[in-house]
C-alpha cells in the first residue's frame, strides 16, 4: 500500500517527510542534480523505505524549488543541507539519523557534514555517489570522506559513468568505515535494463540500506 508523504518546510527548504509508525531511523534524502524530491526515482526509494519501517524526509534545494537547471553554488547547497540538518535535529529527537541522499545531495550534504559535523547525524548513505564527471575519471570529489568520522554506505550501480568501478574501489579501500553495495547492470539513476532485471534495483538499494542500518542498531 502507498503511504502519504507529509509537505512541510525544514530549515526554509520544501520537504516531504514519509514516517512510518515504528521508525528507528530518519533518512534526510537529498536529491540529484536535475530533479526535485518528487522524481519518481525519490518517490519509489521513500515507499520502499517506510515498507521497511525507515523514515524519510525528502528536502529541496531552492535553485530546484525556483526551477532553475542550473544548481547553485557548493557553499549555497552545503548551507541549506546544514539548515535541514540542524531543523530535523531539533524537531524529531525521537529518530536516529543518517543523512546523505541520490548524487549531488549526498554529496552536498557530506561535504557540510566534512565540514562540521551535522547534528545528530550517525550515518551517511549515498544512493549513486557522483565520484567525477562522465567522461572524466577522477577522485578529488571523494577527498573530504576521509574526514568523516561515521559510518558511510554507498550503492552504486555496476554500470554507473559517474563512478569509473577501479576508481571507486580505491576510494573505498581507504575509508575503513565505508560499506560498497554494487547492484549489477545498474546507472548511475540505479537504473537496470529490463531485459537484464532479475530484482527492482530501488528494492535492491531499499533493501541494502536497512540491512546497514540494522547492523549499526547492533
């Protein structure tokens, strides 16, 4: 069945929180660089989220809101993924924290936390970490990971040209918190051709993320 996700504002950005009854554990889910928190994508994650009893609060940066494409710059995108930090701190002392989201807002969101640390954030969790450009393989966008304290999982797709798979396995060897869930034949959208799809990689990404949460709970 369908839950219906809650529209409110947190730290001045639009947002949608889906909290199932008997949550643990609050995901602020930051989204990609070309479409909002109401992209099917965000959608499909939240749902299968709150099936496994995960809350979601999915936030907007305002050049997304305004509807601009162009996204605006780092330092304005860190200070918003910090304002929203610092207002679900406040308002849902109830739920344990991990932060993070798909592409540009999981990383927007780990460069603030690299930074400094964001309130009551245990975790961070990246659904398709953008580790360079297409095209242009490098690692200076994982630079600032080896400054985080806390446990990091990334799911990425086998087939992902944001994530050059050698590259992306020397970033992780150097980050003794980190946990890689690869999903086989999927993009960087965690996107997998039909004829190739044996389990929905939203399911897949669902399901690897409660399964990290659940063993950070131990």
């Amino acid at each position: 069945m369908t839950a219906t996700a809650t529209a409110l504002e947190l730290g001045g950005q639009a947002a949608l929180l889906l909290q199932p009854p008997r949550a643990r554990w609050l995901y602020l889910f930051g989204h990609g660089a070309g479409a909002g928190i109401e992209h099917p994508f965000m959608e499909s994650m939240a749902q299968r989220l709150a099936a496994r009893e995960i809350a979601t609060l999915r936030w907007e940066l305002t050049y997304m809101t305004q509807r601009r494409r162009r996204p605006d710059p780092a330092t304005t995108c860190e200070r918003e993924a910090r304002a929203v930090a610092v207002d679900a701190a406040a308002r849902f002392g109830e739920l344990r924290i991990v932060a993070g989201g798909k592409s540009m807002g999981g990383r927007m969101t780990s460069q603030a936390h690299a930074a400094e640390p964001l309130p009551r954030v245990e975790a961070l969790a990246f659904l398709g970490f953008p580790l360079h450009p297409a095209g242009q393989p490098a690692i200076t966008r994982a630079a600032h990971l080896a400054k985080i304290a806390e446990p990091l999982l990334l799911v990425q797709g086998s087939r992902d040209k944001l994530a050059e798979p050698t590259l992306l396995a020397q970033v992780i060897s150097q980050l003794p918190r980190a946990t890689l869930r690869v999903i086989e034949d999927a993009d960087h959208g965690l996107d997998v051709p039909k004829t190739r799809m044996r389990e929905h990689p939203h399911e897949i990404a669902a399901g690897a993320l409660a399964d990290w949460l659940a063993r950070l709970d131990t």
